[in-house]
C-alpha cells in the first residue's frame, strides 16, 4: 500500500512537470497553491478519496513549480541581442565533428553559462581547452531546438565565431577522469577503424561509441527506412536491449552472471561513451532493473525504474518533455517490464533462449516506438520485422565487436585476427537491413502522429495490460479452486 501511495505521488509530481509549459503562474502563486492543497488536505477533509485528490493536485502544482524555478534558473543568463560577446570559456563536452561543421560545448567562467559554438569542420579543438570566444551569442528560433539545447543545460548557440586558444588550466579532477574516458573513447575509434572495412567499421563504432560521422549515406538511409536508426544512436533504447540480451544469454550460466555481466557491460558502454549523461541516465535506470530482476519481482523492477526516472527529472525536469533518449529509456524499460511476460505467454515459440529474446524485443518495440513516430513523423512498416530478426544478435555482436577492438589497441594483428567472427556477424546485420529497406512500402514519410494520439495510444495500451492482467489472475483463481 505505501508502494502505491509513493507511486501515486511520484506520478502526480511527473504529471505537473510534464504539463508545465502548458501554465503561465507565477512561482509564489504555485507554491502557494501547492501549501494550500496541502494543508487542507492534512487537517479538515474526512474521505479518503477526496484526501487523495487535494494531495495529488497539491504535488501537481508542485511539479509546476520545479519545472518553473529550472527554466527560470536557466532563462536568466543574458547576453546583449545585436552587439558581439566576448568571453572566456572551457570546452566542457567532446568535440562533436560532422562532415559540414564541428559541434562543440563551452562553459562561460564568469557567467556559469553553456554556449554551443558552431565552427569549420575538424577545427583541432579538444576537451578541456580553454578558449577566447567572440562571436553573437542567439537562441534557437525554432522552439524545438531551444528546448532540446535546454534539456542539455544549453542557454545559447554561436554561429561560427572568431576562436583562440587561451591556453590550459589545470583540470578539475573530474575533468580529468572525463578527459582519460574521451581519449579512451577515440582509442577504441582508431582501433575500430585498424581491424575492420568500411561500411563495417563505421557501423560498429555507432553501436558501440555512437559515432556517426563515418557511416556512408546510403547506410544511414537504409537504417532510417528499416526503422533501425535506434541502434547507432546512444539512446536509453539501445542499452535496455543490450543489457536485456545479455541477461537473458547468461540466466542459463548462473543467476550471479546473468546480473554481474549486463552490469560489466552498462559500466564499460558508459567509459567507452565518454560518460554522457543520455547514456549515464540509461545505465543508472539498466543497473536498476537489474538489481530488482536479482530480488526477483515484477513490481520491483516497475518500482525502481519509475522511482529512479522520477528523481532524474527533478533534478532536470527538462528531459522529461525535451529529451528523446531518455523517454525512449523510459517506454522500453516499461515495454520489457510490463508487455514483455504478456507477449512471452501469448507466442508459442518452444526454443526458451528465442522466446524470451524476442518477447522482451517486442515489448520494447510496441512501447518505445510511438515516441519515434511522435518526434520524426516517417513511419517504418517493416520495423517490427526489421528488428526482430536483427535486436536478438547485437548484444553478441557488440561483445565480439568490443573485445576485437580492446585486443586491437594493444596490437593490430591480435585485433585483426578476433575480429572475423564480429566481421561476419556485422555483414551480415548490414544484409539484412538492406534487404528490410529495399522491400516495396517499406517507409512512409509526414506522418501526422499528434501528442493526442500518442496520449490515446498508451491509454489503450495500458488498458490492454491491465484487462490481460486481470483475466490471468482470474484463471488462477479458478486453478486453485
């Protein structure tokens, strides 16, 4: 019952941060109303339900009121609209370089600000380089992209401003830590590249570091119309099937391995990601379904992923509306959860190993891929096939793939002779999306999926778990009698 109860408040909480931009209120007005509701909830309202309600609109109210005092917090950094900006700053996130320009993040010292500068591509900055900035600091016009940048703690972006390189400080020592991670990260890169042909090479190093930037054109259009795009993006839905498979593959082991190795695995995806904080999230929320998969309850698992989801958005409520990775964390952690055992009863598939893998697939398929459809509007008809036949394999494929890369920075040759099996193995994967979006109607892009739609989509999705559950329980009870 307390269970419950903290539930229903987490949710009431999450509810009045979600519907937040909705509002226009003051902060002293919501904190009053959330301290009237409160109240009076506590002291004169006798019926249990009617308590419920004042708490729960009370912790609604409340939720507002973190979101505000956030985007408030973040809002308040200015710089002057139409003259230049001069600024010294530190390079606080890896360069991120495209073929068309380099992406790069920088701390300003005195304001405490994040700006995105856009430079020249391959510009030679690094992490933790200090530099001389001047340029005119904007805000996104479109409010898509502002919100996406603030979600990130990203006030303002520069669009090719005059750099120089002021030198180096000393690095805080989580700089440092960072700095060891993104130089680890760009060693498994080049090892990657060493051991393995292109395209092979390019899609391993986005299955296991996220990096795009060498995938050849053709690739990124067939993972896009094969509804696989997922699975080089360092996205919370990629680590839950990771950590999944491997758990499923190791149960047969020991019931110590199938929850020691997933958790090996969700610590050295965050090294070699260089620590981000999509990827920190997710592995924070696997390590937690992993500990309550090891108790052995379903509503444990549901619990501590929900109590977990819940704390990350207080501490940044912005994810939650503007974070795509870590909604898709969320549904596909839910999906495996909650529809995972409904699609695990209903398929009758007698290999165990197959069964589970492709039950676990489905339900994080049906829960996360609405969100997809919501953001980018082209849908995949043959996605659900595509990834059925290819999810199963990526967890073993990426063990391949990592230790051919770990043997490779110590010596190419080593790398070159482990990585066969990975090579086979990606080809293969390669194949089989080419062969998914080369099929007739395999893609239709404008499609018109609306927040209503997808609100209506969980309610009906919701609906059905709740009608399966309670005509399995009816079934029991009519068992034992």
């Amino acid at each position: 019952m307390k269970a419950v109860f903290a539930c229903f408040i987490l949710f009431s909480l999450i509810a009045g941060i979600f519907f937040a931009p909705y509002f226009d209120i003051s902060s002293v007005g919501l904190f009053a109303l959330f301290a009237i509701f409160f109240l009076v909830s506590l002291s004169v309202i006798p019926q249990k339900w009617l308590w419920l309600a004042m708490i729960a609109i009370g912790f609604f109210f409340l939720g507002i009121l973190r979101f505000e005092l956030h985007k408030i917090s973040l809002e308040k950094v200015f710089y002057p609209k139409d003259q230049e900006t001069i600024f010294r700053g530190q390079v606080v996130e890896p360069p991120e370089d495209t073929k068309k320009a380099t992406k790069i993040v920088v701390s300003d010292n005195e304001k405490g600000a994040k700006i995105l500068l856009i430079l020249k591509p391959f510009s030679g900055i690094k992490y933790g380089d200090y530099l001389q900035v001047k340029g005119r600091a904007i805000k996104p016009e479109n409010e898509s992209a502002k919100n996406s940048l603030l979600a990130r703690g990203i006030t303002h972006e520069m669009l090719f401003p005059e750099i120089q390189n002021a030198g180096k400080d000393k690095l805080t020592l989580s700089m440092q830590a960072k700095s060891l991670l993104y130089s680890l990260r760009n060693r498994f890169e080049e090892s990657i590249n060493r051991i393995l042909p292109e395209p092979e090479s390019s899609f391993l190093a986005g299955l296991l570091l996220g990096i795009k930037r060498n995938l050849p054109d053709w690739l990124m259009e067939d993972l896009k119309v094969s509804g696989t795009t997922h699975l080089i993006a360092l996205s919370g839905f990629n680590i839950t099937i990771i950590i999944e498979g491997l758990r499923l593959i190791f149960s047969k082991k020991s019931a110590r391995l199938s929850f020691f190795v997933p958790l090996a695995a969700i610590a050295g995806f965050v090294i070699m990601t260089g620590s981000q904080s999509s990827v920190v999230r997710a592995g924070i929320m696997g390590s937690m379904m992993l500990l309550a998969h090891r108790i052995g309850r379903q509503s444990s698992a549901a619990m501590a992923i929900i109590i977990t989801a819940a704390a990350m958005v207080l501490i940044n409520p912005m994810i939650l509306r503007f974070d795509t990775g870590f909604q898709l964390s969320f549904a596909a952690f839910m999906g495996i959860i909650y529809l995972g055992p409904i699609f695990k009863n209903l398929l009758p598939i007698k290999n165990k190993s197959i069964h589970e893998i492709i039950s676990m697939t489905l339900g994080a398929q049906v829960m996360a891929y609405p969100i997809i459809l919501y953001y980018f509007g082209s849908f995949s008809s043959i996605s659900l096939f595509t990834n059925l036949i290819v999810l199963p394999f990526i967890p073993v494929i990426m063990l391949l793939g990592f230790i051919s890369a770990a043997l490779g920075t110590v010596w190419s040759g080593l790398g070159h002779i482990f990585s066969w099996t990975a090579l086979f193995a990606l080809r293969g994967i390669i194949a089989a999306i080419k062969f998914s979006a080369n099929l007739p109607y395999a893609s239709f892009e404008g499609i018109g999926f609306s927040a209503l739609n997808l609100a209506i989509y969980y309610i009906i999705v919701l609906e059905l778990i709740i009608i399966y559950e309670n005509i399995r329980k009816r079934r029991l009870l009519g068992t034992k009698k």
